[in-house]
C-alpha cells in the first residue's frame, strides 16, 4: 500500500474534563479524498485543528511526508504544502477578493503575485468577482473564495471544514464540482455533513463519534456499517 503523505496516531485533545479527540489515528495516502463525518461535537473540527497545528494534542503524533510535525507552528505546515479552509469565515472583508488570494499566495511563502491569483480566481469560478470587495461577496461566494485561498497556498493537502455549510443547493452543488475538479490532484480531508456530497465525492469515508473513530472504510463500507447508520446517518442514506 502506499505510505501515507498526512498521518495521525493515538491522536488526543483534551479540553479539562473532555475528550475531544480520544486516540484517533489515520493515514491519507497521496491524491485521495479523505472524509471525516460523525455527530455535532464529534472531534472533527478539534480534529482538524491538531493536524493545521492550530493545536497542540494532548497525545499522539501527526506526521507529514513520515516526518513528525506534532510541534511545528501553522505557518511552517503551510509552507510544507498543508492548508486549511475555516468552518467560520476568515476573509479581509475590505480588500478585494483578488487581493485577498495574493494575500495567501505570499502568506504560503510565494511572492506577492498577481498572475497566480487571477489563475485561482478562474480556477475557483469567481472570475468576474476579482475587483469586488470580499466583505460584499455572496455566502456561497465567500465560501468559494476561501476554498480558494487555501488553494492559492499551492498546497498539497487541503484541509476543509464543511466547505458547504449554510449553503442553498445550488450554491452546494458547485463547491462540490470543484472539489472534484480537484480530485486525485490534491490530497484532500473532507469534514462535510453534507451526506450526499461526501459519499458522491470520498475514496475513504471516517466516522467519529465522541472522539473515537467507530469505522473507516469506502463510502460502501461505511454506508452499510451498523454503528455508523446507527450513530449518525439514521435514515439518512438508503444501504
Ligand atoms: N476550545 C474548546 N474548549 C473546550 N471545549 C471545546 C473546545 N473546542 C471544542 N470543544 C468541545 O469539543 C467537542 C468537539 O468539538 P468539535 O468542534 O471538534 O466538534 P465537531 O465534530 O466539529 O462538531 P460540528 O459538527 O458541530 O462542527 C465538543 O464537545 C466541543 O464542545
Ligand atoms: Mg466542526
């Protein structure tokens, strides 16, 4: 099998008296499309967190490319290809939304540059939105423009957190072409309640519940599996 390029193992966050995150530990292999579903306080958010370095665990290691980087500050796994997106909005609102994506292309290490920005813009389906304010972008449209912002850091592993939260249908329904745009290109970590994007766009589907991973396994596998139908998708997704 193919060694993984992000890896965690025994991962754990406390927070005082909660287990957030309660020994997790898996692998994304290179170009796959990882995703972490489970119920409302699971660990997915705190989850992601330990691997962007936003957090320290309490326990565990992650490891990068084999390499261990439990310790290293954010802006360094930035520069070593991880990038995340944000579950809460984080744009400068009063710049625009093709300053804003220069912005990450030189925050990742890469020069203040224009040309990249304008290609993410293409890439991100907000070509005509370049000059406008971000702060005066639709939701739907800001959500597109942070997965591009992660995007512009030329990373290699993109971290996002539901990507399509809060959005109408049709809003959803493009965030999830360009993920799959981006398919097998970039290793991606999914966290989405969205059921029926994730199990249209996973490879490996992981399923937390109270911080513990009760399975792991293809959208099929996972679909079928008992605790997972019984902890979180219910009636949710026909077997
Ligand atoms: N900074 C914090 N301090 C204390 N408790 C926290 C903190 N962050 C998260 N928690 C708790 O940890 C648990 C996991 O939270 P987390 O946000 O990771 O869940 P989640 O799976 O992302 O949930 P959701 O699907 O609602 O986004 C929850 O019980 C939450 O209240
Ligand atoms: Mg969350």
């Amino acid at each position: 099998m193919t060694a993984p390029v992000l890896s965690v193992a025994g991962l754990q966050k406390r927070f005082g008296g909660l287990l957030a995150v309660d020994g997790v530990s898996l692998g994304l292999v290179p170009g796959e499309l990882h995703a972490v579903i489970g119920p409302n306080g699971a660990g997915k958010t705190t989850l992601i967190h330990l691997l962007s370095g936003a957090l320290a665990p309490s326990a565990g290691t992650v490891l990068l490319d084999g390499r261990d980087i439990t310790r290293l500050a954010m802006n360094r796994r930035v520069r070593l290809g991880l990038a995340r997106s944000y579950q809460i909005t984080s744009l400068f609102p009063n710049f625009t939304v093709l300053e804003n994506l220069a912005l990450a292309v030189q925050g990742a290490g890469g020069r203040h540059d224009a040309v990249r920005a304008r290609a993410e813009l293409e890439t991100i389906g907000l070509a005509s939105r370049g000059d406008q304010r971000a702060g005066a972008l639709a939701h739907g449209e800001r959500r597109q423009l942070e997965l591009g912002l992660a995007l512009a850091t030329g990373a290699r592993i993109l971290l996002l957190d539901e990507p399509m939260a809060g959005m109408a249908a049709e809003e959803a329904a493009r965030i999830v072409g360009l993920i799959e745009a981006l398919k097998g290109r970039r290793t991606i970590l999914l966290v989405e309640h969205d059921m029926d994007a994730v199990f249209r766009l996973a490879d490996r589907i992981t399923t937390l519940v109270y911080g513990r991973v009760i399975a792991s396994g293809t959208p099929d596998e996972i679909r079928r599996h008992p605790e997972v139908r019984r902890a979180y998708l219910g009636e949710e997704v026909a077997a």
